[in-house]
C-alpha cells in the first residue's frame, strides 16, 4: 500500500499537513483506511487529498464505479472512516467522488 503522503495533491496541502500534527493524524489514518478500502474492492481507482482554491481540505476519490447505487455506497464508506479518523476532532475534510473514465 502506498505511503499516504504521496497522495497529497499539492503543496498547500503538503505545507498544511507540516505545519499541522493533527491535521496530519486524521488525513494519515483517513487516506489509509480509504486506500485500503479501495484496493479491496477491485475497481480502478486514483485518491488524493488536495487544499482547494477555497482553502478547504478535500479527500478526492475517482472511481470507476458502474452504478449510482455503487457510487453511494463507496462514498458512505469513505466517509464513515474519514469521521472514525476524525473520532470528533475539529478537522474538516471534505470528501468527494467522482466517476474515473480512463485508467491509464
């Protein structure tokens, strides 16, 4: 499994996550969990974490999911381990998936 810091997208998010131990603990313990979650379920994907133009932190998920029903669920699922990582801290990370069209 890939080390998750290699999944931050930019370098906002970089620079946050030094900056930041605890914003660093959630993203660490969320990104691994999804990732691992990911790779189970045996569909192409790509994840990354990234600090939008807005300045808020987002967990990125592309899928290559193949129904609306399959969607929901992957997207409940990631974002039940993004608030067990959390388990009540005030972080705030977005977490969003969208469909992965090509897999090259």
């Amino acid at each position: 499994m890939t080390d998750w810091k290699v999944l931050l997208a930019n370098s906002g998010i970089r620079i946050q996550v030094r900056r930041d131990p605890l914003l660093a603990q959630v993203l660490g313990q969320a990104l691994s969990g999804i990732q691992g979650y990911l790779s189970r379920l045996g569909l192409p994907y790509r994840l990354d974490a990234q600090l939008t133009r807005g300045g808020e932190y987002l967990i990125r998920m592309r899928v290559a999911y193949r129904s609306q029903e399959e969607r929901d669920r992957i997207w409940d699922r990631a974002a039940a381990i993004l608030e067990q990582a959390r388990a009540g801290r005030q972080v705030h990370i977005l977490c969003g998936i969208s469909r992965l069209t090509s897999v090259n």
